[in-house]
C-alpha cells in the first residue's frame, strides 16, 4: 500500500509501530550486551579460555549456519520487499526459504547445545548463551511460520503489511544479537 | 449512547460518562485513564502490605532482643519483602500510573502509541505481586531486596526463586512501559508543541523511559543466571566452581542504580508542574530541568560501583566517586530552579504544595547523605550500617513518596472530579513530615555510631534511638491511614470541581474532570507556554477555560 493512500492516523500508526519495533530492538539486544559482558568477567577470572582441559567447539558448522542466517534475514527483507509489492508467489517463496534457512540454523545449534561437553563453568556459559539466543530464534521463528499462513489466507498482504515487516525486524534482532555472541562463543 | 473510533488499532469506546468506576479497575481496559489508575491502585495496595510489613519490622526493632518473631530467618524474609514491594510493586509502578494517565492528556493525544501493549505491561503487575508474596508458602526469600549471592543462591529457600521469577515479569513490564512512553512522546506531540514546550513532567518521563529501556534488559540478564544457578545446577555466581560471586553485583546494580532514578524522575517532573501552578511563577529555568533530567539519565549509567566500594577493586573507587558526585550537580541544578520558580510566588499553602516544598528541605538533606556515602573513605565507614537504610529511606520516604502525594493531591481532582479534603491533607502532611524526619536522620545517627543493617537484634545500647525510630515509623503508619481515609472519603464526599480546579496551563487542564473516553473534544490547543503563569495571554486562556469546562454547580447555575 502507497504512503500517499495512508490516513494521518494510519500514517501515525505505521511511524509509532516502527519507532516501537527500533526501541524494542535496541533494549532487548541489551540483555544479550549483557550476557555477552556476563562472559567476559567469566572468562577474565580464568587464566585461560577455555579453562586447561576443555576443548573449544569448532566453528566451522557454526559459522556456516551463521552465514545460512544471515541468508535468511537477506531473504526475509526481498519477502516482504515483494509482497509490499504485490507479488504474492515471491513473497511466498522467499519466506519458506527464509523460514528454511532459520530452521536449519536452529538444528545446527541445538545439536552444538546437546554434544558440548559438561565441563563447569564453560560449558554452563555456553548452554545459557546459546540457548538463550536459540528460545528467541524459535519464538520469532514460529511467529514467521504464522506470517507465511497468515499471507496464504490473504491476511497478510501489499494492504496489511506490518505483520511481514515486524516480524522481519524481529528477525534482524535475532541476526545481531547472534553476531554478538558467535565471536565471543566461536572465535575470541 | 453513542460509540466512536479513533486511530486504527485503538478500538472504539462508549461516550456515555466520563467517571471511572471502582469495577473498571479489574477489567482489561485499552484506555490509557484507566490503565493509569489500575496501576496507581494496585500501587496504593500493595503500599499498604509494605507499609504493614515496616511496621512489623519497627515493632520487632523496638528491643534489642526478639519479640515478634521467632527467629532472625523470618525478621530476614520480612525485610527482603517490604523492600522488594515497596520499590518494585509500590514506587515504580506507582510513577508508571502517573505517567500512563497524564502524558497522552499533557500532548493533546486520544491515548498512548500502543494501548494493547499498554494494558498487557500493567497486567503483568498483579500475578508479578502475587509471585513475590506466595513465596512465603513455600520459603520466602532471605536475601534482602539485593539479593547478593551466595546468599540468594545457596541460603535462600524457594520463594527466592519466586522472587527472581517476579522481577522478571516486573522488567519486562516496565520496558513494555517505557517503549510506549517513548513512542508517544516522540511521535504523538501536538501541532506546535516542540520538545521544548513539552511539560516539564513528560520531559522526566521521557529520561525515565529511556533509562527503563536501556538498564532494565540487563536486571533481566541477571535474573536469569540467579534462576539458573538456583534451578539448573550452573554455577555462575559460585567462585568455587569457576563462577564469580561480584558478577550479580555488577549487574544488580548496573540495572539498580539507574532505577533510583527510574523511582525518582518523574517525581521531579511533577514537582516542577506543581510549584508552577501553586506558586502562580513561570519555571525558573526550564531548559535547565529538562536537560538535567537528561542528564542525570546518562550519567546515572556510570555510578553503579558507589554500591561496591568495598569489594570493587581499589584502582576503580576513585573514577566512580567522581561520577557518583558529578551526579549531583544536574539534582542540584533542579533544586535552584524550583527555588527560582517558588521565589517571589504567590504561594498557595495546598496540600499538594506542602508535600512538593516538604519534599525539596528533605531531599537536600537525603542528597547530602548520599555526598557522604560517594565519598570512598566515609562510604567503606558506614558500609552495612543504619546510615545506608537512612539515606535510602529518605531519598525515597522524603523524595519519591511525598511527591506521589503531591501528585496525588493536585490532580486527584482530575481523574476524579472531586477536591481531596484539604484539612485532612494538612494533617497529613505534618504528621508525614514529622514522621519521616524523626524515623530516617535518627537511623543515619545510629548507623555513624555502628549500628549494623538488617538485623532483628542489636546492642541495648542502642535501645534509645531505635525506639524514637519505631515511635516515628508508627506516626508514618498512621499518616498513611490519614491518606487512605482522605482518598476514600473524597471520592464520595469531595468538593466538585470543573476542569480547571487550579487553574493550570498545561493540556490536562484543557478537558473536563475526569476527561471523556478520547479525553478531549475536538484537538486542543496547546497554550503557547506551558509555564506562563501570570502572562498577558494567560488570564484570558485560564478564563475561557474554565467557561468551557465549569464546576457542575456552577454550570447548573448558569
């Protein structure tokens, strides 16, 4: 839908759900800043990092999954990109391969949750990172899946675009607040 | 009865009455008016069950030995309770319903940005509440409202949890909050209202919100490692297993000093409002008490390791005692321009002002105290002592709570249409005053001489001073009784007023008491400055304004 066919109430409403969505961003990635924080003091604590006898996970299935979600979000913005545009078969087949990518991201990470180690406090820093970040991947990601079934019954659409467009800022936050601890977790 | 609508997503609500009844406090409700008085009620309830709790813990520390309570465990669990009510359940959201009712009215605005969003963050308060005080059903929650482990983590049953759980919903509560205030704000302004024409308590409201944003996702991150560690075996505050016991201090506080603020900001915003009006003065210094409140929003980021000094490493005391005194000079700043703004006004002695002038001779007092304990040598002295809940006490007692009664004096008439009893006001206003006075500086006293914190049984001699303490905090109790009568009593016998009781310049004047459901009819026109008392153009704007909206009576008459 044009801007220029917008109400001023409409056009209102559209600018406070963006400016919500921004805020909401900024102040919930503070908790993973935070976790992240959690992680340094941690491992400032310890001589080394890993703590001597602990093996660093790999990060190269975890780094392509990375770069899988980062495909993901890419693809997520051309769907809603093409719906506001009014095609409707894109939109649908960018979505599913956006929501694809993301599942594949959320197995590679579960399967890093179960197979590290128990080993005290690294491994109990780990598990909290990664499944904290996983609960928010999942959450967002089902809410995509109801976007992509909302869209094929005609609720989401080129004349209701936000749920499409929130729900792909949400997946940005899952993007950054993943880019935050993929170094720390993988690669410092 | 006819129904309208307003801005998409905002539904559509009846026009018939403007009133608010008791029974629309326990339904879901989008109105931004009601939203505000639930949380101002739920506050005011759960003040009485803190409250109850002080008295409790006063009686106990009547004597040196134990009376009340059979044990120090329960004196422990009592005392992390009415902390933890009194600020998260009593305080912060009792500034939240002053915000949700007035800002949208202050900005000319139908309602706030997302009322959805806005119901649902109040709706997390009650079962939030009901967390925090079942944990006594199943071990209440030792720790103290800080809750440091290892305490809170290995010595604390499982209302800790519970405590932990409620806090959760309480911040997320709180940032669902702030992200609406902000929102609104920045985008639902009138026409011709700049952020420097904006009211001065938006402006506070605003600084708050945006240190509720930023400092509140990292009390959440906390949180969940002490839930973790308490229920998941991980061991992130235990330095025998790897953990580190100062990482939960340097979170708490990193969210819990910036929340004194959250607790005392929009205070400061409703005393400028306040003075203004009954001292018929422009504010003396507007730009100065906005941007101080900004101010103090930032720099309150960096002070958090004054509440550390004792276990912080030595090479890090002295940078934040320098922010923890820079913090001073912005509340400095405000307190000169609200002398500027009462100086030379005709001041009306009302209820309200009472409390708004009380608060500033209190609050000069508090803050010095907080001076002594920025300063490392004094701090490292009256650590853990008597001096720490005294100062607390009165920047919260003295600062926050008697400007929620200065609130709650000067626009009860609008939400309600009645006039509080001034008489009754008076009296309880000198009780308070006395009350608070004579309870939190003899703590300060007790605390320089030794007396150490949240213990249930003290040296004897110590026996005099926390009697005065215990007699006064009995005083405090039944001023408060006096305010909840004058509260009920107005509410059904309070002198009917028009729109205008106080003839103030800012928008929630502009509509009728209370407002009708979209608040105003028609888009109203904000007055050029909303300070401009005693103007050429003021005169006439208040004269036609209370035309517009008369007292019942006076509109019957004519």
């Amino acid at each position: 839908m044009s801007q220029e066919s917008l109400t001023p109430a409409e056009l209102l409403q559209q600018r406070n759900r963006r400016t919500g969505l921004t805020i909401f961003q900024i102040s919930w990635i503070l908790v993973f800043v935070c976790l992240v924080i959690v992680n340094w003091q941690l491992r400032g604590n310890h001589p080394s990092w890993p703590p001597p006898g602990v093996n660093a996970p790999s990060a190269l299935l975890p780094g392509l999954a990375t770069l899988g979600l980062l495909a993901s979000a890419w693809l997520a913005r051309a769907a809603t990109r093409s719906l506001a545009a009014g095609s409707r078969a894109a939109f649908r087949r960018q979505w599913r391969a956006a929501l694809a990518l993301g599942a594949l991201f959320l197995l590679v990470m579960g399967y890093e949750w179960l197979s590290i180690p128990v080993s005290g406090i690294y491994s109990d820093v780990f598990r909290m990172m990664t499944a904290f970040h996983l609960l928010h991947a999942l959450a967002i990601g089902l809410f995509m899946s109801m976007i992509a079934r909302g869209a094929g019954a005609g609720r989401v659409s080129a004349q209701n675009l936000w749920p499409a467009e929130g729900a792909t800022g949400l997946w940005y936050f899952v993007v950054v607040a993943w880019l935050l601890f993929f170094p720390v977790l993988y690669l410092i | 009865m006819a129904t309208i609508t307003a801005t998409p997503g905002l539904g559509s609500r009846t026009t018939e009455g403007a009133a608010i009844r008791a029974a629309d406090l326990l339904r879901w409700s989008l109105d931004h008016k009601v939203i505000g008085l639930q949380y101002m009620a739920s506050s005011l309830f759960f003040f009485i069950v803190g409250g109850t709790m002080a008295m409790l813990i006063r009686w106990e520390l009547l004597t040196p030995a134990l009376d009340l309570m059979a044990d120090g465990t329960q004196y422990n669990a009592l005392m992390t309770i009415h902390g933890s009510v009194m600020i998260f359940l009593w305080i912060i959201p009792m500034m939240a319903g002053f915000g949700n009712y007035l800002v949208p009215l202050m900005l000319g605005a139908k309602d706030m940005a997302f009322p959805w969003l806005n119901a649902f963050a109040f709706w997390l308060i009650p079962p939030a509440g009901v967390l925090m005080i079942a944990g006594w059903l199943v071990g209440p929650p030792e720790a103290g409202w800080t809750s440091y482990p290892p305490l809170s983590t290995l010595f604390s049953p499982d209302g800790q949890t519970m405590w932990a759980m409620s806090l959760h919903l309480l911040g997320v509560s709180s940032i669902l909050g702030a992200i609406n205030f902000v929102v609104t704000i920045r985008n639902m302004r009138p026409a011709g209202m700049t952020i420097w024409k904006m009211p001065l308590f938006v402006w506070a409201v605003l600084a708050t919100a945006i240190i509720q944003v930023l400092a509140t996702p990292f009390l959440t991150g906390g949180l969940t490692l002490l839930i973790l560690d308490r229920t998941a075996g991980t061991s992130f505050f235990d330095p025998g297993s790897g953990g580190d016991v100062l990482l939960w201090q340097n979170v708490f506080w990193f969210y819990s000093h910036p929340a004194v603020y959250i607790m005392i900001l929009p205070g400061f915003g409703m005393v400028s409002e306040v003075l203004a009006v009954h001292a018929r003065k422009p504010v003396f210094g507007y730009r100065a008490i906005g941007l101080s409140s900004m101010s103090i929003a930032l720099v309150g980021f960096t002070v958090w390791a004054h509440h550390m000094f004792t276990s912080l490493q030595p090479a890090l005391r002295i940078p934040f005692m320098i922010t923890s005194m820079i913090i001073a000079v912005p509340t400095g700043i405000k307190i000169f321009s609200w002398l500027g703004t009462i100086w030379g006004g005709k001041i009306r002695f009302t209820a309200a002002m009472l409390f708004a002038l009380g608060f500033i001779t209190l609050f000069v007092f508090g803050g010095i105290g907080g001076i002594f304990l920025a300063a490392v040598p004094v701090d490292i002295h009256l650590h853990d002592t008597y001096f720490v809940v005294g100062h607390f006490h009165f920047v919260l007692f003295g600062g926050s709570v008697f400007l929620i009664f200065a609130g709650i004096y000067h626009w009860f008439p609008k939400m309600t249409g009645r006039r509080m009893n001034e008489r009754l006001g008076q009296l309880h206003f000198v009780t308070t005053y006395i009350g608070t006075f004579f309870t939190f500086v003899p703590q300060h006293i007790a605390g320089a001489l030794g007396l150490p914190r949240r213990v249930a049984m003290y040296d004897p001699a110590f026996t005099n001073i926390n009697t005065v303490i215990s007699l006064a905090a009995f005083l405090l109790g039944i001023s408060s009784l006096i305010f909840m009568y004058n509260i009920l009593r107005s509410l059904s016998h309070g002198e009917r007023v028009g729109g205008n009781p106080w003839r103030g310049l800012t928008l929630e004047w502009a509509t009728t008491s209370p407002p009708p459901p979209w608040n105003f009819r028609g888009d109203p026109v904000p007055f050029d400055d909303p300070y401009g008392y005693g103007s050429d153009e003021s005169g006439p704007y208040l004269d036609a304004v209370e035309r517009r909206f008369p007292a019942p009576e006076e509109a019957a008459g004519a």
